[in-house]
C-alpha cells in the first residue's frame, strides 16, 4: 500500500541549504549583514535598495525561523530592534563566497572586467578567477 512520504523524507541535504539561504534576497541579507555585522531594519533596507517592506520582513522571518538570522530586541523608547547573523549565518558565508568566486568567472566572460568587487559582500575576485 502507498503512504505518501512526509516533506522531511524527500528533503535532499542541498534542497535544504537552497531552502535556507537561497532565494533572491536572501543571500544578499546574509552578504549584508556580514559585511556591517549589526544593524537595525532601516539601515538594513537602505542597504539593500530595491527590495520592499513586505519582502525584507518575509525574508528576515524565514532567516530567523532557520537559525541564520538573530534579531535583538531593546526595551527603549522609541523601540530598536537589531539584526546579525548567528554562528549557523556566519557558517554560510564562505559558502556565499564560493559561489560568488564561480560566478564571477562567468559574468566576466568577453566582458574585460578586471577583479570586480562586489557591491554588497566585498568579494573581490582576480581576473584569472583567483583571489
């Protein structure tokens, strides 16, 4: 007889990571949030620019819920509210920075840039693909 599998069971360890810190903007959180190490909300929309309230919330939840993402409370007036990456968040980021580094190999082809920086981590790769 068939029993339908639970979401667990069919759950690959990279389906996992992917629904973790995958996404559009998730990577560029965590990217943020490395590079400054704590900011409250606004500061972190602004570093983001495009992305809008609805979906920086969602995203942050999703970070927190995981583990990614710790968001500090603080009992002022008016209320602050602060976020960094965890231990687990700071875990992710040298594999953020592999897959920056493979990229960068393939959105430079026939471009002629030369060890381009990016904006949001600092990453900067050689133009040989090396750092």
């Amino acid at each position: 007889m068939y029993q339908k599998k639970g979401r667990d069971e069919v759950c690959c360890p990279l389906a996992y990571g992917l629904k973790v810190f995958g996404g559009k903007w998730k990577p560029r959180i965590i990217c943020v949030l490395h590079g400054m190490d704590t900011l409250r909300y606004s500061q972190l929309r602004e570093e983001m620019s495009n992305i809008t309230d609805a979906v920086l919330a969602a995203a942050l939840k999703e970070l927190i819920r995981d583990g990614i993402v710790e968001r500090r409370s603080y009992d002022e007036v008016p209320p602050r509210v602060e976020y960094s990456l965890t231990e687990r968040g700071r875990s992710v980021v040298p594999i953020l920075l592999e897959i920056c580094r493979w990229s960068g190999g393939y959105t430079r082809e026939g471009t002629g840039a030369d060890g381009a920086r990016c904006r949001r981590c600092g990453h900067r790769q050689a133009a040989d693909g090396r750092d």
